[in-house]
C-alpha cells in the first residue's frame, strides 16, 4: 500500500514482514492470489497513473450488442493470475499495469467473470432471460443488466474461437477511480523502472519519490517476493 509521507514529502509502503505472495495468509497457495492487476500499454498506464482512475470505455459481457444499454455495460478488466505466472497476459494486454488488493477491487463493485459456456444448459438459460427482457425494448434500469457485464460466453466454432478463462478476469461497470494509497504495485519493465522512478518527480513534483513497489510481469517468484517485501508489501496490507 502506498502511504503518503507529507512532512519528507515521499510516497512510502506500509512497513511489515512476511509472506507477500500466496492466498489469504498461506504463503504456499500460489496457484491464488490477493492481488488483481490491470495490465496495458505504457501511453495509457500513464494516463491512468496520471489521473487515477480506469475509465470505463468499451461495453463488456453477453449484452455489450444490446440497443439501448447506454455506457451501462461499460467496464474495466483486471485478472486474478498470480505475479509469477502474468508473462502470457502481459504478451497479450501489454507490460505495463497497475495492481490492486483483490478487497479493495471488490468494494469498489468488482467481481470476477462468470464464465457460461456457450451451449450449456446454463448459457441458454441465461440468454432466455435476456430474450424476455429484451422484447419490447432493453430498460437500462431493469436489475438483469447490472449482472451481463460480468458474464461471458466462452466457446469456438468453425472459424471463430472466443476463449479467455485463462484470463481469470473481473471486472468493475463504470470504471474504478483511486489514491496513490490504494495501489500495491505498479507493473513496469524493469529496464526502464530506474529512469520512471527520476520521471516520477517531474510528474508529481521535486519534492515526490516514489518508493513502493515497481515489478516486472516477466520476474520469478523469488524477484516478486523480494520487491513487495522491500517496499514494505504484507498479508496485512
């Protein structure tokens, strides 16, 4: 967590110890995460650092076509994939990104995808919902298009292919402003992370550093856990 330090005027971590990786205290459930990251390029990670906030742009979910929604199926995606095991999804969504306690992501509304398979019992299920409410008009207030932009309908055909649970998304309708303090971490290539630490201070003023943790999407576990514990990263954070 970043803290501001006003009186040195730094951006300092919470100080603690401990296991930084893992699953709700247990330094051994790897194959989970506290964490949620949102990764990008790095023209548009500035601009989200800079404002603070992941602007919801692009309609998601199984009612993103459906006339009449508004910007009510607008969201923004983050994933749940471990720090050790991002280098897939970092290819795919870019290098860059910014990363949250999957707790403070969750109050802000964020919950993870529901993934129905196309074809199932319970997609057709779920479409048939939408059908009846969608005769006669889509009504943006009605309560079934607050759940779409968080369902998904994975599946592949002939010339087509739509599968992405290995993302291991959520996603927050409306988008997800925060503070310095809210952040964890920011995902930056470590070849540049020296040179965006000296940036930081044009950007937030001379008398800013920036201390918490930068790390790079493509670290083992061993470099994550010695980052996030150097910039003060804990269970308890």
């Amino acid at each position: 967590m970043l803290l501001p330090v006003t009186h040195h005027g730094v951006w300092m971590s919470a100080v603690g110890g401990g296991a930084v990786l893992g699953y709700m205290g247990h330094d051994d459930w790897q194959d989970m995460s506290d964490y949620l990251v949102h990764l990008t390029d790095g023209e548009s990670w500035f601009k989200i650092i800079y404002e603070r906030t992941l602007r919801a742009t692009t309609a998601q979910g199984t009612a993103r076509s459906v006339v009449g929604l508004g910007t009510t199926q607008h969201a923004i995606c983050l994933s749940e994939i471990p720090l050790g095991l991002l280098g897939r999804l970092a290819d795919r969504h870019g290098q860059f990104g910014v990363g949250f306690k999957r707790d403070f992501v969750r109050s802000r509304g964020g919950a993870p995808v529901w993934y129905l398979a196309r074809g199932t019992k319970h997609q057709v299920s779920f479409q048939a919902l939408m059908n009846e409410k969608m005769r006669g008009g889509a009504e943006p207030d009605d309560p079934l298009w607050v759940l779409t932009p968080f369902v998904d309908n994975p599946g592949s055909g002939a010339g087509w292919s739509y599968e992405f649970e290995w993302e291991r998304e959520w996603r927050v309708a409306g988008g997800l402003s925060f503070t310095l303090d809210d952040v964890q971490f920011l995902l930056i290539p470590e070849v540049i992370q020296e040179d965006w630490r000296d940036h930081w201070k044009t950007v937030f003023g001379a008398q800013t550093v920036f201390a918490g943790a930068m790390i790079d999407a493509g670290w083992d576990v061993a470099r994550l856990q010695a980052e996030l514990k150097r910039a003060g990263l804990n269970d308890a954070s």
